[in-house]
C-alpha cells in the first residue's frame, strides 16, 4: 500500500501532467493568445483541474 503523502503526490502529479498534454495539444502560445475560443478553453481546463485537486486533497485529509 502506498504511502498517504506519496498519494497525494501522484494524484498532483497527474493533474499536472494532464494539463501539460492539453496546454501542448492547444498548440503555440502565438495560436493561443490569437485565438478567444483556445484561451477560454484552457480556463475551463485550469478550473477543472483545480477543482479536481481540491477534491483530491480534500479526500486525501479523510483517509486513514
């Protein structure tokens, strides 16, 4: 069984991965700063994963 510190260490590390392949999927920053359709998505991306990871801390305190 793993850890707790070490599992909230992989469940940040891999929303913050899933960020990265999205972020690098939009495409450059030039084409994101262009595009409105992009940026608003990637805000929606961001807000997503930081819900997530409240939730992933928050249920992180209840384990025993």
């Amino acid at each position: 069984m793993l850890e707790k510190e070490l599992i909230l260490i992989v469940i940040l590390g891999l929303l913050l991965l899933f960020y990265f392949v999205i972020r690098f999927g939009a495409g450059k920053k030039e084409t994101i700063s262009k595009s409105k359709e992009v940026s608003r998505y990637l805000i929606g991306v961001r807000a997503l994963i930081s819900i997530l990871a409240l939730v992933g801390v928050i249920l992180w305190f209840f384990m025993e």
